[in-house]
C-alpha cells in the first residue's frame, strides 16, 4: 500500500500464504467497504487455474476469504476486478478471452451471469467502474515496435437481461515513455484524479516474461496520473 506521494505504507508479501489452491498471480484489485478484492489465479500455459476472487483487509493487508468463480461461467482467467456498488456487482474480466465480463452478487457472492463486448477487446489488462460505463485497459499495442496501448469504455446495460454491448474507444495511451504493458487504472474517490498502471522494459510473450528489451536489466512500473477535467455526457 502506498501513499499518493509514493511511499510505502504497508506490504504483505505472501497474498497467497493463507490460501490452500495453488496461485501465482493477482490481478487489478478493487476497494469496497474497508476491503480489497483482487482476482487472483494460477496461471499456467495460457491460462487461469483456480480461480476466484480473494478479499483483504484493507488495513492489514491480510487474507479473511475468497468467493470461488462458477465454473460454468466460461471464464478462462482473471486479469481484474471492479465494484459497481450501484448495482450491487463484481464484475471480472478475462485476458484471455475479452469477449465476455462476468458478473457476481456484491452481497452474496453468486454468479449472475455474462456481458458480451463487441467488438471484442484484445488482452484486457485493467476494469474499472464509474457511474453507468466499464472502463478497461487492453494490452493490445507492440511493445517491440513501439505501438501503445488503449483504453475502451462500455456503456453498462440498464437490465441484466440484455445480453450485450458496444465498446468505445477512449484513450491511447502514447504519454508512457516506452510503449510496454498497460496493467490497472483507477478513479480517485472524488472523480478528479485517473490513474492508470504501466510496466515497461521487460519483454512479454503470451504473459510470459522472455527477458528485457535493449537498454533495460530490469522491468520499470510507472504510474501516470491524469488530471480529469471533463464529465461525461453520455
């Protein structure tokens, strides 16, 4: 945990210790009710095992329990999470197929069923909610010719019975230094600050790490902040 200034507050390095499953990845996290809930998985050749969504103490850090995700839901891997406390849903999207984002009772842990995106995204990294829209980071550049990564938005349906949506173009991200692999985004709590995630240097092939690019020895992780100035009208 670090402040807004960079420092580090607080650290828990064994998010998996307390958990039986075998695990070694943890996706974009999200914060509700003085609680972290993180999507966390095994992820081996392409794809997630034992998958479900873990809940921290906020304070501590420290594991108090998990929701199992259903296993006839489709999903193939969890790559973040977002709480839309409006509708009282978890919402989690997959890196492996972006056709779908899954969703779950916030109170019961239940599985509600799919929303279909289309077009599909590419290799989504990041979710957020804000108001009635899903914001998601696609790690759908090349790093090894300098092609960013994007941002996309969808418009979250007014009833659980429809069944799909439209994704928009919002952002490509060209701020970073070197274009490298976008991870989670985040709205402070009064709407003015965004901020998105950012590794670069490091060269990754299908999620896996296959060494550095020219002029790194090491993976550098930047957050980049932007000042939001505009609402949305739609």
């Amino acid at each position: 945990l670090y402040s807004s200034k960079g420092e580090l507050l607080k650290y828990n390095n064994s998010p998996f210790e307390k958990i039986p499953e075998q695990l070694n990845h943890l996706g974009d996290i999200d914060i509700y009710n003085g609680e972290i809930y993180a999507g966390v998985e095994n992820f081996v050749n392409g794809k997630g095992e034992n998958i479900q969504i873990a809940i921290y103490d906020l304070n501590t850090l420290e594991y108090k329990r998990s929701i199992p995700i259903n296993s006839s839901s489709g999903q193939l891997e969890v790559c973040g999470i977002a709480i839309d406390e409006k509708r009282g849903l978890i919402w989690l999207a997959d890196w492996v197929n972006g056709e779908y984002l899954y969703r779950y009772s916030l109170s019961l842990g239940d599985y509600l069923g799919r929303l279909r995106i289309k077009p599909v995204p590419s290799k989504i990294q990041g979710i957020m909610v804000h108001k009635d829209h899903i914001f998601l980071t696609s790690d759908d550049g090349n790093a090894d010719f300098h092609k960013h990564d994007h941002i996309y938005s969808i418009k979250i349906p007014e009833s659980e019975k429809v069944a799909e949506t439209n994704l928009k173009f919002e952002k490509l991200l060209n701020d970073f230094k070197r274009a490298g692999e976008v991870e989670g985004l985040c709205l402070s709590p009064d709407g003015s600050i965004f901020s998105v995630l950012m590794n670069r240097g490091r060269i990754i092939d299908e999620g896996i790490p296959k060494g550095f690019y020219p002029g790194y020895n090491r993976e550098i992780h930047e957050i980049y902040v932007y000042d939001v100035k505009t609402k949305r009208s739609d």
